[in-house]
C-alpha cells in the first residue's frame, strides 16, 4: 500500500499541474487516456494482482508451470484482443496504434510484476523501484510540456519508462526463481484454485467498473473539455481508501477465531464509531471549501467542476461504516459480488434520466445514489445472516450527534475564514480544523469504549 502511494501521488501531481499549464482540450485527452487506460488494466491483468498476493511464491511459480499451451493460448489471444481495443480507442486520440497496446501491456505486467514482489515480500525493492518510476514519471512530463506538449511523444516516453521498470523488475525475479526450489504442484490443486482466480477476476472487473464506468463512458460519447471537467469534480480522495482498506482489514484479522456474531457485530459497531470520526467531519470540509479545493488544484477553468465535485462526494457519509464486513467474515462472496452488480446496473439506469434532467452533475448523482442502495443491501444481508438487528452493528445515534457537530464547526469556521487571506491560506486553516475535529471525536469515542469495558 506504501509502495503504491508513490505511484499515485505522482499522477495526482501531474493532474494538478497539467490542469493548471494545459488548455481544456489538451487536458482532456490526457485524462480520456488515462481513464481509459486504467479501465483496460483491470480488464488485461486478469484479477492478478488480487489473487497472487495470497499464494506462496512457490505456489506462483508452480501455478504458471500448471498452464497447458491451450491456456496460455487463449489468455494471449484475448490479451492481445484488450490491447487492439485500447489501440484503435486511442488512435482517435491520434496516439499509435502498436505505442498504445505496448503501453496497456507493459502497464499490465508492471502490476502482475508487483503482486509477485508483495508475495515474496520484497517490499523494499518494490518501494524504491515506484520511487524512482514516480520520480521519472514526473521528468518525462516536465520534459514534454517543456517542449511543447504533444500527448503522443508522451506516451512513447511513458511506454519506454515502463519497460524499463519491467526489464529490471524480471531480472530481480529471474535471479530469485534461479535460487529458488520448485515444488511439484499437481494439476489437481492448480484445477482446485481455478475457481478463486475467477472469483478475483470478477470482484476485479465489478469494482472497477463501479470506480470508472462514468468516467469511461464520457471519455467515449463526450468533447474532451467535458471529460476533463467532470473527471475533476469526481476525483476520489487518495488517502480514504487506504484507511477504509486499513480499518477492514485490521477488523477481519481480530475476527479470525471467532464464532460469536455478537463480537462480529460489536467490530463492525465500534468501526463505524470510528471511521465516522474521519468521513463526517472530512465530507463538511469539503462541501464547504469545494470552490477554493476546485480551483487550486485545477485552477478556475475548471469553476463548472464545482458542482459534480458537490454531488461526488455525498458518497462520503456512506463510507462511515464498512458494510462488507460482516459479508467477508461470514465468506458470503457471492452476495458482495451480487451486491457490486446491483451498484452497477443502477447506476447504468439511472445515468441517463439524471443526465438528461441536470447533465454531468446527474451522473455523479446516480452513482451516489447506486452506492446507498447497494450500501443499504449489504446491510440488511449482514443483519439477516449475522441474526443480528441493524441497530446493534450502525451507531445511528452516535452518527446522527456527529454529524451535527461537523456540520455546526466546519461551517462556522468556513465563515470565519475571509477570502482575503489567499486559497491555500484558507485550505490550510480548514484542514486545520479539520484534523482537531477529528482527533477530538477519536478521543471521545476511545474514552466512551474505555469506560464501557471497565
């Protein structure tokens, strides 16, 4: 997750900075690309990156050697039919045809490559090798814009770059697999995991389609300024699902030998306390610094992103509480899946009857409102197989009081900020008051616990 932060905070950077030095049709073909490209990794890594961290490194190794030629066949051939996909998309955008699929298929193994890596637990090659790819991945964008923006030169750059951190990254595993024994894994329990890389492969394909089928979409039907305008207003918050992913996480383990529902329910109670503390203050933040975040980061080109940004981020107060939880400890993958489905065709349903009546705002709006109902189904589903009422595991309650309390300081110290003292003052001083509000509701709800266990 470290070693990723790297790769990330590279983009968001660039984002910002291209947003600020490119005109709207520029940077919008930037960001169709990048949309789109993120679209087709998920789609060409085959779940990959989900399922390998799970098995051993011998089991990797063992696994690839359990692959009969007709396999390898016909994962190469439907690879090579993502690629052409992603080649013939973006030589509208007048990018090569053959510079594209090696970027998607370099982009791909980079991502397989790092899930092998965390299996072997090379977390400090991983870390530097991001480090010094995000350090590039920013010179490659400087040297560009430097002279003279072409978005075609920069992904040939970018194609190079990649490349470069797959050959260096397949040596380290050649050198390893070379002092590494092979175990016999017998086609019986290669046939056995079928089954789970599917499962990671779909779980994969759904939640990237819930991330990105917006976005994807109007990088296929709409200009290249509305691309660029409603990507900016739906920007997800980079750090959110690191601590939503950490808190989960950390809940599953402590959960591991148990079989009282009562605790479950009571983890996921005490969780939702918590995250509370961050989202809620964390959503009135942002609804009432939108402008002043919209224009910095994008400058005021962007000022019709104010709104998507708006309706984007109702999402947040649903992040208060990991509705999955209870689903993955009772191991009831089917209904999160069913769950992730059910998220996407509404959102697809109500897409256009929102667009139609408040444009690209509607849009962001049907998959907020996709997102409460598939929240609400995964909760009910929790209640009914944990036989446990809602109430036990949602603090309402304690959500409702918090909730006010945001809302009153974050919108008191919004007026009390004047305009006159600068953008990045004014976002500096509400983050301020931003973090204080949330440690002291932290520290609310650790001595409230404390009191309640003694």
């Amino acid at each position: 997750m470290f070693a990723r932060f790297f790769t990330t905070a590279s983009l968001v950077l660039v984002m910002c900075f291209l947003a600020h030095n490119l005109k709207i049709d520029d940077y919008g073909a930037y960001q169709r690309f990048w949309v789109q490209l993120s679209v087709f990794n998920i789609i060409t890594t085959w779940g990959l990156h989900l399922s390998l961290p799970v098995f051993s490194p011998e089991q990797i190794i063992d696994f690839m050697v359990c692959i009969n030629k007709r396999q390898w066949t016909i994962i190469s051939i439907l690879t090579l039919i993502s690629g052409a996909v992603f080649g013939i998309l973006q030589w509208n955008q007048h990018i090569h045809f053959f510079v594209a699929m090696i970027v998607l298929m370099a982009s791909a193994v980079a991502m397989v490559f790092e899930a092998i890596l965390l299996s072997l637990k090379k977390f400090r090659f991983v870390i530097v090798v991001n480090f010094l790819y995000a350090l590039s991945f920013l010179a490659i964008h400087l040297i560009v814009l430097k002279g003279g923006w072409h978005l075609d030169k920069l992904v040939i750059l970018l194609a190079s770059l990649l490349v470069l951190k797959n050959s260096i990254t397949a040596v380290f595993l050649r050198k390893w697999m070379a002092k590494s024994g092979k175990k016999d894994t017998s086609e019986a329990e290669y046939k056995k995991h079928i089954p789970f890389f599917f499962q990671m492969y779909t779980y994969a394909v759904l939640t990237a389609t819930a991330v990105w089928l917006d976005k994807f979409l109007i990088s296929l039907l709409l200009k290249n300024e509305e691309t660029a305008i409603y990507v900016n207003g739906t920007y997800d918050i980079p750090f959110l699902p690191l601590v939503f992913t950490a808190v989960g996480s950390a809940a599953l383990m402590s959960l591991t030998n148990t079989t009282d529902y009562k605790l479950v329910a009571q983890t996921i109670y005490n969780n939702g306390r918590l995250l509370s503390c961050i989202a809620f203050p964390l959503f009135f933040y942002l609804f009432f610094f939108s402008r002043e975040i919209i224009v910095f980061l994008f400058s005021e080109k962007y000022l019709a992103s104010v709104g998507i940004f708006l309706f984007s981020i109702l999402v947040i107060p649903v992040r208060a509480n990991i509705h999955t939880t209870g689903l993955q400890y009772l191991k009831r993958g089917d209904i999160i899946n069913y769950g992730a489905l059910m998220d996407i065709v509404l959102a697809v349903i109500l897409m256009p009857l929102l667009y139609f009546w408040i444009g690209l705002k509607g849009i962001a709006l049907a998959f907020v409102i996709s997102t409460y109902v598939q929240s609400a189904y995964y909760t009910y589903k929790s209640s009914k197989y944990l036989h446990t009422p809602v109430y036990k595991f949602i603090p309402f309650i304690n959500w409702s009081g918090k909730l006010l309390l945001a809302l009153l300081v974050m919108y008191f110290v919004k007026q009390a900020i004047t305009p006159d003292l600068g953008l990045l003052t004014q976002l500096l001083l509400g983050a301020f008051f931003l973090v204080a509000l949330s440690l002291a509701l932290i520290c609310f709800d650790a001595i409230h616990l404390k009191r309640k266990l003694s």
